[in-house]
C-alpha cells in the first residue's frame, strides 16, 4: 500500500467495539480501496466490522446516490456499514432515506476531544464487557488493578482511571482505559488506552505480541508491528498524532 497520499478516509480506534469511518473526501473508489486494504491486512479485526459512517468532515453531505454507492461499496470491501454518525439535520433525513440509524451519542462522545471522532475497528463479535463501578475522575483516583487472566472473548474497562494487568490478556480479549495501560503479563489481544481522547496515555508491556493497540484513537495492527518488537517489553505513545512503539 502507498501511503504518500492524503487517505479519504482516516479510521480511528475507540472504546466502543465498532469502527468508525470519518469521510474526509467523497471519493468512493478510493475509500473502498482503502478498506479492501485495511481488511485484506488485518481479517481477523476489520473483516466483517461494524462500521459507522461519518460525515462530519465534510463541507456538504453527499447526495442519496453518492452515499448509497459508498454503504455497497464498503460491504463488498469487507465490512458492514450500520449505521450514520449524527451532524445534521440532513445527516438525519440521510440517514432516514438510507434506513440506518444514527447514533448521535457516539459522536458526541469525541468531539470534546478532538474535531474528528476516533473509533475503533473490531471484526469480531461485541466481547463480553468486564466494567468495576464508574468512578469520577480526579486527583488521586486510584487505578484499576486486573490480578486474573483476560480471556478471550472479555473486554476489561477502566472508566476514567488507569489500567495495571497483573496477568496476561488473552488472544481475542480487550483491556480498555481512560488512561494508561499498564501489563506484566503477555498481551496478545487488543490494548486501547486513552479511549476518551487522552493523547498522554501509554501502554506498558512486558511481553508485546498484541492484536492491535491504540491510544486515543491512534491505532497498529500486529501486521504493521515490526517484528522485532515481539515478545519484548515495550512502551507505546503518541507523539505528534503518530503512534510509537519502543522496546524499554
């Protein structure tokens, strides 16, 4: 895939366990493309992935046409358009001629944090969420400490704190924190830290051979994951908007 080109479609990581795609440009062809990539590299993540459509980066919606080839042209790439991202009113009557739903929750969820809503791309089935009480955020709230294994199949959240594995978190599972993520055990499912838009979260790793990690919406898959980095004890951050991975 050449990636020295402005993508039409910039697809980011969240909490939620569904991918949202931000419309950049209305380029059908090329968006498809793109998908067809995403899903060809990684099956297991995007294939068959939920996927709600945004919008909201664009300076018009697009015509019924337009947006109907776009919704056949995703699901012959490979995944599964659900639903619209809400913006407008005409996103809404959009939506209404589309028959699909719009979920205006799930926008609102990000744009405090940033103008272009990440979200996150899961292939498979809704895992089965593992939630402690909410607790507000502040100084001093204290972090969430998982002793147990996440097996597949689990999804593990830490609302509003950080996330301290002492096990290893399983091949299909998902820990997930409004903060840092830290794991001294083998991660080989799938890490989201700063699912809230947190651009100064990390992951700590002891042993690295994930899925797919993220933080605030800034996501790898294994496959673009140097392979030296296997099996070592990493630390993974954001700087600038590019997501880093490091062996500590």
């Amino acid at each position: 895939m050449n990636s020295n080109y402005e993508q039409a479609g910039e697809l980011k990581i969240g909490q939620v366990g569904i991918a949202n795609l931000r419309v950049r440009t209305l380029d059908v062809p090329q968006l498809v493309r793109e998908m067809r990539e995403r899903v060809e590299r990684a099956p297991k993540l995007f294939g068959r992935a939920a996927v709600i459509i945004d919008f909201g980066g664009l300076s018009r919606i697009p015509d019924l046409d337009s947006a109907q080839a776009l919704l056949q042209g995703l699901r012959d790439a490979g995944v599964l358009p659900v639903a619209l991202a809400y913006g407008t009113r005409e996103t809404e009557q959009l939506a209404e001629q589309l028959g699909l739903p719009l979920l205006s929750k799930f926008r609102a969820q990000y744009e405090r944090v940033d103008a272009a809503p990440p979200a996150p791309a899961a292939a498979a089935p809704a895992p089965e969420p593992v939630r402690q009480p909410a607790a507000s955020a502040g100084p001093g709230q204290p972090g969430m400490i998982q002793k147990t294994p996440v097996r597949s199949g689990q999804q593990l959240y830490a609302e509003q704190r950080d996330l301290t594995v002492l096990n290893t978190v399983g091949a299909g599972a998902e820990v997930i924190s409004d903060g840092s993520i830290h794991i001294y055990g083998t991660l080989r499912g799938r890490a989201l830290a700063g699912a809230q838009g947190n651009t100064s979260a990390r992951i700590f790793c002891s042993d690295f051979h994930a899925e797919l990690v993220a933080i605030a919406g800034h996501y790898q898959v294994l496959e673009d994951i140097p392979k030296e980095l296997r099996g070592k004890a990493v630390q993974i951050w954001l700087d600038k908007d590019q997501l880093k991975i490091a062996a500590q």
